[in-house]
C-alpha cells in the first residue's frame, strides 16, 4: 500500500513542481496551447448545454453539438430559466455553484470509499490530499475549463460505487439510480450495468435497465417526442463520424492525427484506424468478462469507452479516477502493482502547456503523457487479466 502512495504522489508532486517552474520561469506563456482554442471559449460545454434545450422544437434542433439524452437537457433547462435566463455572468456564477457541491460530493464520497474499505481511519486527512491530487490533475482542469458535465458525472458514479455493496437495500437501490441518472447523462455509463450482470445480481440489473430506459426515453416526451429522438440519433451519427486531427486521445484520432500529420490517404488510414479499435474493443470486452477483481474491471471499461469511439475528449481520462480510488483502497499481489500506480499517476499528472513538437497543430504535454499513460494501462490491464485471473485481494470494509 504505501509503495503504489509513495509512486502516484511523488509523480503528481515532480509534475506540480515542474509546472509552476515552467510557467513562472516563461510568466505563463504555453498554458494556452493547454486550454481549449486557447482559452477563448471559456466554460464553453456548460454554457451552450444551457441555450440549446430553450431552442424551439428542442435542444436537438438548435445544433449537431446537442448529443446529450434528454434527461440532462431537462436539468440543463431548469438550470436556464430558474437562475441563469441566458445571462452571461449569472451562467457563470451558476457554474461556479455547482462545480463548487460537485466537489465537496466528490470528496465527500472518496473519503467513504477508503474508509469502507479501512484503507484509511475515520480521522485520516489522506482522503483530502487524494483528493486535492485528483481534482488538480492536468485533466480535472481541462475538464473545469470545458465546464464538461463529466465531472458532475464523475460523482454520480463515485457515490454509487460507494452505496452498490452497500448491506442496506435501499442504499443499493439508490446506487443503481445514481448510475442510471450519470447514463442519462453522458450515456457511457450505462456500460456499468455489466457489473451487475458478471456478478450475477441479475435482478438489480433488470431493475437498473428499467431505471435507465425511463431516465434516457420519457423526457424526450417534452423535447421533441419521436422527432427529437430521431434528431438526437442524427446528431450522434453526426459527431462521431468526424474524428478530430489534433487529438491521442482515441485510437482512430491518433490515426487521423498521423494522416493529417504526414499527408497519407485520410479516407484509408481512418478506416484502418477504426479497424484497429474495433479489435482493441473486443480485447478489452473480453477482459472485461474474464477479470474478477472490480478495480481493474472498470479499469477496462473505461478503456473501452474512451480509447475505442472515434470521438473523445481529453476530459475523458476523468472516469480514471473511479478505478484509481478502487485501486488506492485495495491490497495487490502482483508485480504490475506498481507500474500501476506509475500510469495512473501519469493519468492525473499536471503538465498544463503546449509541448515544443512542431506538428500541423498545437499538442499538450498534458495530453500526451495522460493518455500515453491510460492507453499503456489498460494494455498492461489486459496482459494481466489474460495471464494471472485472481490477482488482487481487496482490503476488509469496515463499517462506518
């Protein structure tokens, strides 16, 4: 246990430590090479998810960019004509609201995890530095700067992965909610209701789809009915058909990215790319089937969410934190044990500037050691899985 600590904060610690130096040393020159069109779009997911549900007809109507299910332009929308009413500085202020309880939840649910799990004391302050690690990571802050809602989707899920072996039935009730509302959300969540399936806790999982059909279709009855479903498939098909050049942070990305970078035939090395992904996918699902231990499989999940589809955000590498804080509060036996601690640390490192390659667009080192560092773990999770099945003991839960 103190080994992988030692490893993830003293990498955390030599990147904080290099990027103030960095900064201070240019007076900040490079961060906008880190931030998204330079800064100049701040808060720029939250903001336009609050305007498009007020679009005549439905959100789905205003813009292709409008892919989230209709359950989070239902809070969007209150969110809207309740506080903001289109008011740039109350939309800000709202954010800055919200982000703020996301937080404090968000804490509040990796202090109960390590507690569970008597990785910590009831008194310990190491679920704050975690914490105050993780939500200072090079990511989380791409992330705050996007005002992507997957951080609000992160603490669903963290408090549910909290309450699902709960002893009490309504706290696990209560986790599948939670689940099916981060699902009606960002709809990659949905892929933890496998969980419930490999673990044979079949009626929870009929009981989770359920939950998550009602959350996904019954609000499309106020945005549009079938025609706004219809149009909320156009937009996905839509956005996922353009793969962005300038990011790693998905296998066929970094093949577009190598096409535009050296001038190959863009059609071909794409569908070479998405071949490639679709093998890496069937890897990874069945490593998900085969591996037992819960940190490592969602580890895997989140590859498979992220890594595969042909369009995916440096904000993604966010739902690492759930397996990292299921990895932090368990006991290993296996010798990948720190280079699992290394990768992860380098998921969350803090690099926040543009890097001095000089390619046809601007790259982060941020986002090139993250996800250098995710794509390898997950990797490193497969020759695991495929190797050694039952190679980790999780720490005896204590009660609270």
């Amino acid at each position: 246990m103190r080994t992988k600590k030692r490893i993830f904060y003293s990498i955390f610690l030599f990147s904080l430590i290099l990027s103030a130096v960095y900064l201070a040393a240019r007076r900040g020159a490079g961060i906008e090479g880190f931030l998204f069109n330079g800064g100049q779009s701040l808060f720029g997911d939250f903001i336009n998810n609050l305007h498009y549900p007020t679009h005549e007809g439905g959100p789905y109507y205003d813009s292709c960019w409008a892919t989230f299910p209709p359950f989070a332009y239902t809070l969007y929308y209150l969110v809207n004509v309740c506080y903001t009413r289109a008011n740039a500085n109350y939309e800000i202020l709202a954010y800055t609201i919200i982000t703020a309880h996301t937080f404090v939840l968000i804490f509040y649910t990796i202090q109960r995890i390590l507690h569970k799990r008597g990785a910590v004391s009831a008194t310990s302050s190491e679920p704050l530095l975690l914490t105050l690690c993780l939500l200072g990571s090079g990511v989380m802050v791409f992330a705050i700067e996007r005002g992507n809602s997957v951080v609000n989707v992160l603490a669903l899920l963290l408090l549910a992965f909290d309450l699902r072996d709960s002893e009490k039935a309504w706290h696990r009730e209560i986790a599948l909610l939670l689940i099916a509302a981060a699902a009606g959300f960002k709809i990659y969540p949905c892929i933890f209701g496998l969980l419930y399936l490999f673990e044979k806790r079949y009626k929870e999982a009929f009981r989770l789809l359920v939950y998550g059909g009602l959350l996904f279709f019954v609000p499309f009855l106020w945005f549009g009915g079938m025609g706004g479903f219809i149009q909320f498939l156009q937009n996905q098909a839509e956005i996922h058909a353009s793969v962005r050049s300038d990011y790693f942070t998905s296998i066929p990305s970094i093949a577009s990215y190598l096409a535009a970078e050296f001038g190959w035939s863009a059609g071909a090395v794409l569908t070479a790319g998405k071949v490639f992904a679709a093998l890496f996918g069937v890897l990874l699902v069945a490593g998900i089937y085969l591996q037992k231990q819960t940190w490592l499989r969602v580890t895997l999940m989140v590859s498979l969410f992220t890594l595969v589809p042909g369009w995916s955000a440096e904000y993604m590498a966010i739902y690492m934190v759930l397996p990292f804080v299921l990895f932090y509060s368990h006991v290993t036996k296996t010798h990948w044990e720190p280079m699992y601690a290394a990768l992860f640390g380098g998921i969350f490192i803090m690099l926040p500037f543009a890097s001095p390659l000089h390619t046809h667009t601007t790259l982060s080192w941020n986002m090139l050691v993250s996800f250098g560092a995710l794509y390898l773990l997950s990797i490193i999770g497969l020759i695991d899985t495929f190797t050694t099945r039952k190679n980790t003991t999780p720490l005896k839960e204590t009660t609270l």
